[in-house]
C-alpha cells in the first residue's frame, strides 16, 4: 500500500461530521417505566418476531431491509420479567414521553446555545434490522444549532435529538436464519448530538468527540462506562463519497477510522484513475458468468474440492483491465478485493472468493490458473474473480462483485460501513435511502413550556474547565489530579463526597484514581463496587470507624463481596479503628517479646519494632499515632 | 383515524392569517427565521388534533416534524410551493392458475388503514392489489378479491351493520362462490361481530373470518400479516362453516388460532394474543408455516345446501353488569324505555343483590326477557345452588349456560328479532344453536397459570 506518511487532509478535502449517542441516566427508560439497566443474567423469556418491510414503504424501499426479509430472517427477543415490560415487546403502546429525560436533553441544548423547537414530535424512523422490535426507533429532535469551541475553532450543532437505544445483538444463528436481541437496552434514553461536517483532520476529529463526551458527562445526568456512549462518523474527501461508519464505541479510534477511512477513499480514487486511464468503462463488465468446475476436477486446492463435491461449481467472471488493481491494498490489510468479498458475502453469504491477483495460491495451481486465463481469454491487463460455491449462491455473490467492480470504475461507492477493532472498515449496508420518518401517532406532541425551560437551566453545570479550578484552589488537588479528576469516571461521586463528607479531597481523589486503579490491577473487580457502597466506606472514615490505612482492605473485600455493607466489613475483617489503650497495650507486648534485641540495638530498634507493630494494628490505627507511642514507648524502656 | 386533513382547520387564527396573508398553502416548503436566528425550513404540515394549535407544523429535510410558535416566527418565505404526492406504485400480482378463490371485506379498523407518509395521517386503503403488495407470499396461496363495506371504527359498529355484514356475506357465498370469505375488522367489538354473524349465518359453503390487527399494519412489527395468511389458510382448508375469528395465539409470530365467534373474547387491551376461547378449545391451529391443525371436532361442516341467513336484529337489549352498589332504578329505567330484553352480568354462578328483585320482577312482568350470565367470564351459571339463584330462576329469570355475557347478548337481541313470545325466547335462549352453549365444562378450557405459563393441572 502507498501509504502516505503525512497525509495532507485539507489537499484531501477530509470533511467529517460527528453523531455522538449517549446513555442518559434517568431513572425509567423513554417510553415505559421500567429500569434501565443493561443485565448479564439469563433471561426469563423469549419469543420470535418477524419485520415486514411496510406497505408505503415499496416504492423506494431500504433494499437491505427487502433484502433481510426475503431471506426469511427472524428475531428472536429475550427479556426479563422483572426489568423488560410489554411496551418493550411491543405488545403495548408506549406511555408518555419520559420527562426526566427531556429535561436532560434540554439542558444539554441550552449549555451548547441550541435554538429549543416549541412542540416536540416523537417520530418513528423505520429500522428493519431487527434491533427495534417495532421495527422503528423513536426519536424526537428537540433543538437546532448551537456550537461547541475546540481549540481555537467553533464547531456548528446541527441537530439535538433524544430516542430510545436499540436492543443488543446477542448472536446470529445463520443456519437458522435467526438473529439473537435482548432488550434490556432497548428504551434506555439517548441523546443524540449531531455537529456539522466541517472537521477536517482526525485529530480534530478526536478533540470533537472528547469535548462533547465531557460536556456530557459534567451534567452528571448520562451513563457512564463502556458502550454508554456510541459515535456515527459520516466522512468524505474531495470526489469521494459520503461514508456513514456505525457505532464506533472507543474514543481513541477515532482517529484511526478517519484516517484509514481517507486513504481508503484515496486509494480508490487512484484505482479509479488507473482504471480510466487503462479504458476501462463500466459496461465493459459483461455479466457473463463461466462455469470453469472442469479445471478443477483435479485439483489440490481443499476449498474447491470440498465445494464441488458437495454439488456446487466454479462459476468465474472477467474483469476487465482491473489487473494488479483487485489486490491493492487500500486499508492496512484490505484491498479492493477484500470489498469485492464483503459485498458477495452480504448479498450471497458465500464464505468469500478469489482473485486474479492472489493466485496461484491456497492450492490452486500455476496451471490452473493459466487454464483460467485461457478459458475466461484474459489478456495481461485483465483480472477476474471465481466463487465455488453452490450455483444459485456464486450467482448472486458474482453479480455483487460485478456491481461493485462498476463502481470501482466510477469512483468511491456510498455505503453503511461498519468499524474493525484496527481502525479500518469493513461494509455493513447500503445507505438507506433518506430516513422515512413519520409521527408516532401513539404519543401526544409534548409543548416546551417556559417551567420546562427554566428547570433546564438550573441543571446547567458548571463546565470542565471551572470544575478544574475549583479542584485546585478550592479543594487543593496537585495540578495533575485537578486534571484527572476532571476526567474522572468517578467525578460525580468524587463532588459528592467531598460536598457532603468531612473527608480530605485529597484522600477521595488519590482513592479514587489511585488506590482502585491499583486494586484492579492486583485482579479485584473494582467494577462491581457501585458508588454508594464506595460512599460509604467515605462515610466511615468521616465518621472515625476506620483508619484511611484501611481503605485498600476494605474496598478490596467489597469488591469481591458486592452485598455486604460497608458497616458489616469492618467487623468480618476487624479493622474497627483501635483505641489509644489498645494500641499502647500491643506496642508493649512487642517490646516486651523482643526486649533483648532492643536493647542490643538501641536507638535504632525504632523501625524494627514499628514495623512488628504495624503488622499487627494493619488498617486499625494511624501509622503517625503508632510511631508516636513507640517513640514514647521506646524512650521509657530505653531510658531504664 | 385522522382524516387527510384539507386546510389549516386545526391551527390558531393567528397562525392561519401569517400563512394566508402570504398566500402560503398547506405543503409548501417554507422557510422561518426563528426569532433567535436560526432558520427552519421544511414543509407545512396540517395541525393534529393535541398539542399547541399556535405552533405551525414543520416537516424538516431531514424527516423529524417539529412545532415553531407563531410568536417565535421572526419571518416566514416561501421556498417552493407543493406539489401533489406521487402515486403509490402498486404492483401487479403473479397468479398461478388454479388457486383457490378467498373474498375479502372490509369494515375498517387497524387492519384496513394506511399512513400517509408525507402528512401522517391514517386513510382507509383496502383492494386486492393493496393486500397481494402488502403480503406477496398469498401470490402462491390464494386469488383474492376484496372490498370496502364500511369504513368505521370498530368501537362504532351497531346492530343494523351486522345485517349489513351478514347479508354482504351471505351474498358474496352465493353469488361468487369463494372458498371462504374474510372480513377485516377493528379488533374491539370483533368478538360481538363474530357471534352475530354465527347466528346470523347458520348454514354456510365455507366459513366467514374475522380478522384484525393489534398492532397497525403501517408497522413492520405489525400482527396483520400474519393473521390475514392464517385467515386465508383457514379459508382454504377448514372443514368447517362457522363465523370464527383468526389472530396471534402467542406473542411470537409463530401461529394463529381460530376461535369460534359466539365463543371468543377479547381479554386484553394490547397484546397479539388478545383474543381467547372461552368455555371452548380454539377450532384450530395455524403455523407460519402454512399448516393448519384441527384441535376441536365440534363444529358445523360446510353445506351446499343454500344458506340460511337470519340477519335481523333487535337493538333494543340491553347489557349491564351487576356491582355492589347498583340500585333497581337502572333496571327501571330500561323497562320505562321500554327495552325488550336484558342480560345481566351476575355475580358467581348467577346473582344479583336483593336490592334488584323487585325491579326484576317488574321487568319479567312486563314480557321482558332476563338472561342472567357471570362475570366470572370463564364457567357456567347455575341459579338452583344458592337461594338467591332459586329465587331468580322463580321470577322468570333465563340462566345463560356457559356463554359469553356478549354472546347472551347478542343471542337475546336476535331471538327477539325473530319473536317475543317470552315461551319462545326462553326455549331459543336455552338451545343451543351453533355450539354457543357447550353441554360440558371440561377441565382444560380453563387455563391454569403459574409465572404466565400453562401448568399441568
């Protein structure tokens, strides 16, 4: 691959726009009033729908949705009883707009100076791929407009919406044309923050998507922790295409897939360039499908074998002038045949297929493949694809090849892509034709009052940067944990207990950015702590049950024994904080077992018996007090 | 349903005279400078009936529809003015030849309507070509023929439109000849339908088929398609000529049931598998697969005999439930109105406080008939286990077997269009005339739930 060491974005024309999905946490989803939670447990029940591409819908109907439904594909829903409802099962119309959530969604528009609409209207965007078992995502826009400042450029809002999340895809039984969802996360309220297509490298990018991300999550009112948060990429360069990329989960990918998804576009415009200046033209492709199976009647190459004897064939097409062209790598490890295989495989579900400029390879021979040229007369700028498989399937999997060789000729194809864990993009779906939306007739339009408003605005809070200084000079944090507290998964509980305990803010903060960081890397699932069990243990310390020496102990055990309290932990490892008595009594108990080394040692028995008193008062006493008293201690037997 | 809207009827006078005063029509693209800046455009949309009537309805390019308040609205421009909607494609269906031949009707409902996707709003659609492009797979099962009968909303049906159906259905049987004839129907007072069409129409070719849809048929996840499949399975391949009714059996797509019409209810409001047999087992089965399974050996076969349609009925029956509070003078009231049958809903096995024997007896007095069902729903009345019972059976009081309250009902209303000779209505009411009286309560029509699951019992 030419790979561009530094790209020139702006000679590229790099246009990207952000669509950034975040978890609110409200106390009931959207539309119901159940939790939202997203659970691990197994679920209670299950049932199996099927989606209908929809009557007005034919005219220009989404070909994959046509597509998923003429293949037959089911949904198969699982649910909880206790925490999944009928309106989740569409089995029940859905109850009024959640509030709670819009009044977050508000706030959010007004802190980024958004124009609020006076009516919301819920609207249904028709999604056929199961995740909604509607067969629609309801979402309502809220607010146009408003920017955010990054660095020294504003970037434009153009929409705010607030929908409901999807179901999560669990597992897709393709034998059984079935694809798993549960619905936990179904109706958990998003918001949706769309900014203008005007980021023009992918660091800008990064910065974009973390600005807003910490927007958010001041509020103090969105979830937080993996897959609360979702970014949609639209990207394009000068002459490329529009490209959507989905659900892009981590932030410091971002970057990557703007950049992989730049090359990629450049690299297929200069494929397309060599292609116009080979001559080449569209209907240069023939749909002329040849059945070479004889070449392989004999052959080496396992798939081929395995693929004719069970009744499929070696079906092949020509390529015209796409030589050396098919294998060339437009993403790290991706060439214009890894698209070619990823459409045969969507439209054909063929495993994959092979080219002209990988061969002769996977046991398909020199000779073979000479035989090839001869049978398809190949001339040397002329490449082709073969597909074993069944007829009916190499069919289709070579008509999509052909479909997407054509587009290859005319430059870079509009589609849905989806990101890889690298950073490059594999196909997902076409692009859907413009969102069909149109009213939930099921719920009432929802008026923003001048209350709702004003609501809104007393939520607003305060903003990253004046938190930051407030940590600093008011809560004397060292500069570098103002700033890592600010980020903090944990800065919301970390104002709280600060604001409503007697604990230093120093010891909350190095607790929750150090001491948890390191107890997950001792291999405690610090995760399952919730932030009122950690509050808690804050509380003890405010109260002096317990000594910050303990800390570490206890949030261990706690980890490990979710459903114990805080209080009861104390006693199950007897760290209850020692008496002055208690602790006078255990220093003298050391010095008495150990007063001959002491006194061969003198004045520097100090560390040796605090040590072995420490040992024994771990977690229940003050190492400062303790030294203290060993000092006095040590003095008096000393001094004898 | 919201009818296609044909001006600005549902906006504020202020509102109507900004649009007028520039002459802007309803679906014109316009553009607004909101009074902070910004600029909307989108197309004018018709005022639905909730929400603010001083916010204009905007249909943004990007789909959503969102509500400006006039006062908001700093200026307003035309963009580009409407344009008629395009017809909707709709396709020729491929026939094989030889398919058999299912009539279908429409009344309205859920099932019969469509959304405007421009506009939202929802408009009665219901022809052959509409139901063949909403499910192509009934290319291969069936030639269908449909038409529109009514247009109402199910919770607007009367007496007066059973006949009208009843006789639709009757002469579409011996004039076309179908193999069976569906009607599409609201699913809220399908069940009272599905009974009087079973008395109306005692002696059938083939069976005539309720069916409707819990969730609209504008929707992916709608239950139509499934149900009308069923439906037109049933048409084809019942041995049976009753009225019935054919919906979801499980909240999956998985299969349908046929229940029989003087035995079904609607129990609840918003679940596929709403509907139920009571005091019954379903007539039969039907997967998604195609195949359909008799589970009920009772039923009335298809006759070529000629049909017998008695279509009539009496409109003046009333329906009332017993509570602890009620006072005779409700039953007073109908006897002054001059009713001529009512059926109660009892308590228990047949009931009613004490309060109401005098009013009871006025009635009876006065050659009106008393039918006494429960409002137990599943079970059947008996009136000679308690002295209350004994005391009502005395004064002329017809107990209702196991039937429905609606099935009562409806029964009551058609007897009494045919006589009332109180003899005559207590000997109709008490035999049974298509199955709408099982002679034995077996155990396993009464579902035993655990955790919303069946147990053995």
């Amino acid at each position: 691959m030419v790979r561009l060491l530094r790209i020139n974005y702006k000679e590229l024309g790099l246009k990207c726009g952000l669509e950034i999905h975040q978890m609110l946490n409200t106390r009931t989803k959207l539309f119901c009033n159940c939790p939202t939670v997203v659970r691990h447990d197994d679920p209670d029940l299950e049932f199996v729908r099927r989606l209908r591409p929809t009557r007005s819908e034919m005219g220009e109907m989404d070909p994959a949705a046509l597509f998923e439904f003429k293949k037959g594909v089911k949904y198969r829903y699982q649910a909880y009883e206790d925490s999944i409802c009928l309106v989740e099962m569409d089995e029940e119309p859905p109850h009024d707009l959640n509030r709670e959530a819009v009044r977050i969604a508000l706030t959010i528009a007004l802190m980024l100076g958004s124009t609020l609409v006076d009516e919301i209207q819920v609207m249904r965007k028709i999604v056929i791929d199961g995740s909604n078992t509607t067969g629609f995502q309801r979402t309502a826009l809220i607010a146009i407009g408003g920017k955010i400042k990054v660095g020294d450029k504003y970037i434009p809002i153009q929409t705010i919406c607030v929908e409901e999340d999807a179901s999560r895809k669990i597992s897709e039984l393709r034998d059984r044309r079935e694809i798993v969802y549960r619905l936990d996360r179904m109706g958990i309220p998003l918001i949706e923050i769309a900014t203008a297509p005007v980021i023009e490298t992918p660091e800008e990018a990064e910065k974009v998507a973390y600005r807003i991300g910490q927007l958010l999550r001041v509020t103090g009112k969105v979830k937080r922790g993996l897959g609360t948060i979702r970014q949609d990429l639209n990207i394009s360069i000068k002459n490329g295409a529009r490209i959507e990329i989905k659900g892009v989960q981590e932030l410091g990918l971002i970057g990557k897939i703007v950049e992989y998804e730049a090359l990629r576009q450049a690299n297929l415009l200069k494929i397309r360039d060599e292609l116009k200046s080979r001559g080449v033209k569209p209907e240069d492709i023939k749909e002329e499908l040849i059945d070479i199976s004889d070449i392989f009647s004999n052959t080496k190459s396992k798939i081929a074998k395995k693929a004719l004897e069970r009744g499929g064939v070696a079906l092949a097409i020509k390529l015209p002038g796409f030589r050396g062209l098919i294998g060339k790598e437009i993403q790290p490890g991706r060439r214009l045949g890894t698209e070619f295989a990823d459409r045969a495989r969507y439209w054909a579900e063929v495993g994959g297929i092979f080219h002209s400029d990988e061969l002769p390879a996977y046991g398909i021979s020199l000779e073979e493949v000479k035989l090839i040229e001869e049978r398809l007369s190949c001339n040397k700028l002329d490449g082709y694809v073969i597909v074993f498989e069944k007829k009916e399937k190499a069919v289709r999997a070579l008509r999509a090849v052909i479909e997407r060789a054509k587009e290859a000729i005319i430059g870079v194809p509009e589609e849905t892509r989806g990101a890889n864990s690298d950073g490059t993009t594999k196909f997902l779906r076409p692009m859907p034709g413009k969102a069909r939306m149109y009213p939930e007739t099921d719920i009432r339009p929802l008026t923003i009052t001048r209350e709702l408003i004003e609501e809104a605005r007393k939520s607003i809070p305060e903003l990253p940067e004046e938190k930051y200084k407030k940590f600093k000079i008011k809560y004397k944090l060292s500069d570098e944990m103002a700033k890592r507290m600010v980020e903090s998964y944990y800065l919301d509980l970390f104002e709280k207990v600060v604001e409503e305990l007697n604990v230093p803010a120093t010891l909350v903060a190095s607790t929750l950015e150090n001491t948890l960081v390191s107890l997950r890397r001792e291999g405690y699932p610090v995760e399952r702590l919730d932030d009122e069990q950690i509050y808690g243990v804050f509380r003890l310390i405010a109260k002096g049950e317990i000594s910050k020496e303990a800390l570490p102990e206890i949030l261990a055990y706690l980890s490990k024994n979710p459903d114990i309290k805080p209080e009861d932990v104390i006693k199950r490892l007897g760290l209850s904080r020692l008496s002055l008595e208690e602790i006078r009594k255990i220093v003298d108990e050391v010095i008495r077992s150990n007063i001959n080394e002491i006194r061969s040692r003198g004045n520097r028995a100090l560390s040796m018996v605090m040590g072995r008193v420490m040992e024994k008062v771990r977690g229940r006493a003050d190492g400062k007090l303790v030294s203290e008293i060993v000092k006095e201690r040590l003095k008096n037997v000393l001094s004898l | 349903m919201v009818k296609l809207a044909e001006g600005l009827e549902g906006y504020d006078k202020e509102v109507i005279r900004l649009l007028e005063n520039r002459g802007i029509k309803l679906f014109d693209k316009v553009r607004i400078r909101h009074r902070q800046g910004i600029a909307f455009e989108g197309i004018i949309l018709p005022r639905p009936q909730v929400g603010d009537p001083r916010s204009l309805i905007l249909k943004l390019d990007n789909g959503y529809n969102v509500g400006i308040k006039v006062e908001n609205i700093e200026k307003i421009e035309v963009i580009e003015k409407s344009e008629p909607s395009p017809l909707v494609r709709v396709r020729q269906p491929k026939l094989k030849p030889g398919l058999p031949y299912v009539h279908f009707v429409g009344t309205g409902g859920t099932i019969a309507s469509r959304i405007d996707y421009k506009t939202g709003a929802v408009y009665p659609f219901f022809t052959a070509e509409e139901i063949y492009s909403m499910l192509p797979e009934l290319e291969d099962i069936a030639f269908v023929r449909a038409e529109t009968l009514l247009n109402i909303f199910s919770e607007d049906m009367r007496l007066r439109l059973w006949e009208k159906i009843a006789k639709k259905v009757a002469e579409i049987f011996e004039k076309e000849k179908p193999v069976g004839v569906i009607v599409a129907h609201g699913t809220d007072t399908m069940g009272y339908t599905a009974a009087a069409l079973g008395f109306a129409l005692r002696r059938l070719p083939g069976p005539v088929i309720l069916v409707g849809a819990q969730r609209s048929s504008d929707r992916p996840s709608s239950d139509s398609a499934l149900n009308v499949i069923a439906a037109t399975i049933t048409a084809i391949k019942a041995p049976f000529a009753e009225s019935v009714v054919v919906m979801h059996g499980s909240k999956s797509d998985n299969y349908c049931l046929v229940h029989r019409g003087v035995k079904v209810r609607k129990t609840h409001t918003s679940r596929r598998d709403a509907f139920r047999s009571i005091n019954d087992l379903p007539l039969a089965i039907v997967n998604s697969k195609g195949s359909f399974k008799i589970l009920n050996n009772r039923f009335l076969r298809r006759s070529e005999e000629g049909s017998i349609v008695e279509a009539k009925f009496d409109e003046k029956v009333a329906l009332i439930k017993y509570f602890p509070g009620m006072e005779g003078e409700i039953i007073d009231f109908l006897v002054d109105k001059g009713y001529h049958g009512i059926v109660i809903e009892g308590t228990g096995l047949g009931h009613v406080g004490h309060q109401l024997l005098k009013s009871i007896k006025r009635a009876l007095g006065e050659g009106i008939a008393v039918v006494m069902t429960s409002q137990c729903i599943w079970g059947r009345v008996n009136m000679n286990v308690y002295r209350r019972g004994i005391e009502l059976l005395r004064m002329g009081v017809i107990p209702g077997e196991d039937m429905l309250p609606e099935t009562a009902y409806v029964k009551l209303s058609w007897v009494l269009a045919k006589t009332r000779d109180i003899k005559e209505v207590r000997r109709l009411m008490l035999t049974n005339m298509v199955f709408e009286i099982n002679e034995r309560s077996e155990n396993r029509f009464y579902p035993s739930l655990v955790n919303g699951e069946a147990i053995e019992n």
